[in-house]
C-alpha cells in the first residue's frame, strides 16, 4: 500500500482577472474576477509513488521508450475537444520529483473528495495553473510529446500585445505552466477609501497563489 502524503496547495485558474485583463484588451474565456483562485489540504498518493511502481524511476527526466511528458485523462468529455475527454500534461520530470508534491489526491480537506472536486481520484499539481490539474481522472499515459489537447495547444498561453485574434499562431508558444503569485483584498469595493495606517486584519480577504 502506497503511503498518504497531505499537501497544502493553492489551485488557480490561468483567467483569474480575466475580467480586469479585458478592460485593457478583450481576452475570450469565462470573465472571472478574483475569485478563480482556492487553498486547500490534498490527501493521497505521491505521483512518483505510483510510476515508480510500474517501473520509472524517482527524478526520470525521459524513459528508455522516449517518453517525456506525463498525460492526464478526465472522464469529463468537453465541447472543445469535440466531445472527447478533457486532457492535459506535465513534464516528467516534475512527474517523477517526489519534492514536486504532485498527487493523485482523493482527499480535500480530510475528507473524500466531493464530485464538484474530482471525486473519486484527481491530479494536484502544485506551482502551475489549475488547468494542469485534471479531476475525474481515468488515465494516465507516458508520452513523448506535450498533451496535445485542446486547453495544451490552444490555450492557456502567453503572447505579446502584439498579436491578436487575426493572426495568433498558437504554435509559437508553449502551453503555459507556472503562475506569477498574485494578491487582492477582495472584501472592499473598488469605490472604497481606508485611512493611512493600521487596519484591522478581519475587515480583509486576501487569496494568494503560489509559483514555483
């Protein structure tokens, strides 16, 4: 039996503020303010535990067959793949790093995971958007190349003012990993004013997220 390792992680969509993003530039996707964000206490089996047993070692970079990257299959079907399953990947590197922390948790908080979370087993992939993380999980592949889904190739990535939706070419970017830390109260309203000086810390909501 595979030990049970807790890890205390924060999850994060990649559009987090995308409403606030639009006000510079219109981006397409779900308009979240600053609330895509959430932290938990994730129960399970470590990652590099479990490919371990089926013969790859702690700390592989790249197996004898090629393979690099570590793909995750939901039993969720989704639109955007043409009504297949939702799927993403990370290297295998971080895969295999016991020190990455990434589990196959089936817990959330000391409890079993509820359906909304990924029950019964899902990814926890700390130090990168939450995309990364797939719930519902079903399969889990050793590939050579990155996950070739739709939310890897064609989205969740990063390109420069420049480009637009006449002329992105998505094949330029890499799928987009870790994610600069960001704070925000979010208990006041924009129109508010506090005087200079101590607050009183109850009277603030502070989310965090956490990068490698």
């Amino acid at each position: 039996m595979l030990p049970k390792y807790s890890v205390t992680a924060t999850l994060q969509c990649a559009g987090n503020r995308r409403t606030a993003m639009s006000k510079i530039k219109t981006v397409k996707g779900v308009g979240w303010d600053v609330s895509a964000i959430g932290n938990a206490i994730w129960g399970g089996a470590k990652l590099s535990d479990v490919l371990e047993l089926v013969g790859i070692p702690k700390l592989t970079s790249v197996t004898r067959f090629g393979g690099r990257h570590v793909e995750f299959i939901s039993v969720d079907k989704c639109k955007e793949e043409n009504g297949g399953p939702y799927k993403a990947s990370i290297p295998l590197s971080q895969a295999t790093n016991p020190e990455a922390d990434v589990l196959l948790a089936y817990e959330m908080n000391g409890e079993p995971l509820n359906r909304d979370h990924g029950y019964p087993l899902r990814v926890v992939v700390p130090s990168v958007i939450g995309a990364r993380s797939v719930k519902w999980l079903e399969d889990i592949n050793i590939i050579a190349e990155e996950c070739q889904g739709l939310f890897m190739q064609k989205d969740y990535k990063m390109f420069p003012p420049s480009v637009n939706w006449d002329n992105i070419d998505w094949s330029t970017r890499r799928p987009q990993m870790d994610f600069p830390v960001q704070c925000v109260i979010c208990s006041l309203e924009d129109v508010s004013t506090v005087k200079p000086g101590k607050q009183d810390q109850e009277r603030f909501a502070v989310q965090t997220g956490e990068t490698a």
